[in-house]
C-alpha cells in the first residue's frame, strides 16, 4: 500500500474514534497522577480507572509480553477495530513523556496507531501495520499535554483483512514534573 493510503487509514481511524469516544467522555480518569504512571498489566487485569475499552471488540489482558507475564491484547477480529484508551489528568504537571513498547506479529491492514489527547484534538504516536518484534516507542510530549485536566492516550488496532490477527501493547509509562509556580511574598 502506498504511503498516502496509509495516511487516508489513520486519518479515517482517527475520525472514527473521536466519533466513538470525544474528550468529554473521559470521565473515569486518574486524578491521584504523580508525575508517573507506569503498567505492565502484571496484575491480570485492566484498572478501570484508567483503562476505557469503547468497542465491540475489547482489548484484553494476554499472555504475550514484552516483560513478565502479562501485556494488553487486541482482540484481533478483521471487522471492528479494538480501542483502549488511557485516561489520565495531568493536572499540576508538565514536561510530559510516554513510552510504551507494542508488537504486531501478524500484517493488520487498516494498522494498528496510537495516539494522544491534546484538549481538541488527536496527536499521532506511532503508526504501523506491522512490527514483528517487541518495538519501543518513546517521546517527549508537546506542551498542550501538561497541565490537562483531559490527557488521555489511545491504542487502536483494526486487522481489517483476516480474523485473528492482534496486536499487543506493555510496560506503558507517562512521566510529568511537576509546575511550579512562584508567589512573591513580601
């Protein structure tokens, strides 16, 4: 597929999911963020906290990780895409990183992307329609993610062409510092 098809796909999918799950729905979000938030699924189950599954086809806690035992799984049905969001308020916090490592073994047409919630807006992390080892991802966020009552990040994986075909993620980190603000005291 040429490289502009796949810029249609993530663009469609972004719509879509905006369309499925809009920032206001982000209720259910993290208020305790201390500047870190780290999960590697260890516990065998998705904190509903943090953790939304919006679709038909949920993403689930499997059993192939990139450490330990335990990573997220997509369900891996080729006619509905598997999103999982991650709420998190980053209130109070700036200087905010994501890492995350993901694996999709198999090729997935319409990809497998993750992406973050500015405030009004989708901002792409990472796109690929397949990765046949464990691959991780790392970035510095773009101011608009600190101090945002509304952060959430989303993990979507749509095979598209054949059943059973997954996508997993783990060892999901957020990292922030905390604002400071000045006062003059006299």
């Amino acid at each position: 597929m040429e490289k502009g098809g796949k810029v249609v796909i993530l663009a469609f999918a972004l719509l879509i999911a905006s369309a499925i799950m809009p920032a206001s729905a982000f209720a259910g979000s993290l208020s305790s963020f201390n500047g870190r938030f780290f999960d590697g699924f260890e516990t065998g189950q998705f904190n509903t906290t943090v953790w939304t599954n919006s679709t038909a086809s949920p993403w689930k806690i499997g059993t192939t990780a990139y450490q330990g035992t335990y990573s997220a799984e997509s369900s891996g049905d080729k006619a509905a895409q598997s999103i999982l969001y991650l709420n998190l308020s980053t209130l109070g916090y700036q200087n905010i990183s994501i890492s995350f490592y993901y694996h999709v073994p198999s090729f997935i047409a319409n990809g497998f992307n993750a992406s973050w919630w500015n405030g009004s807006e989708w901002k792409n992390l990472v796109y690929t329609t397949q990765e046949t080892s464990w691959a991780l991802f790392q970035a510095n966020l773009t101011a608009d993610a600190g101090d945002n009552p509304n952060f959430a990040v989303m993990f979507n994986s749509w095979p598209g062409i054949a059943t059973n075909r997954k996508t997993y993620i783990d060892n999901v980190n957020v990292t922030g510092t905390a604002s400071v603000s000045y006062t003059h005291l006299r």
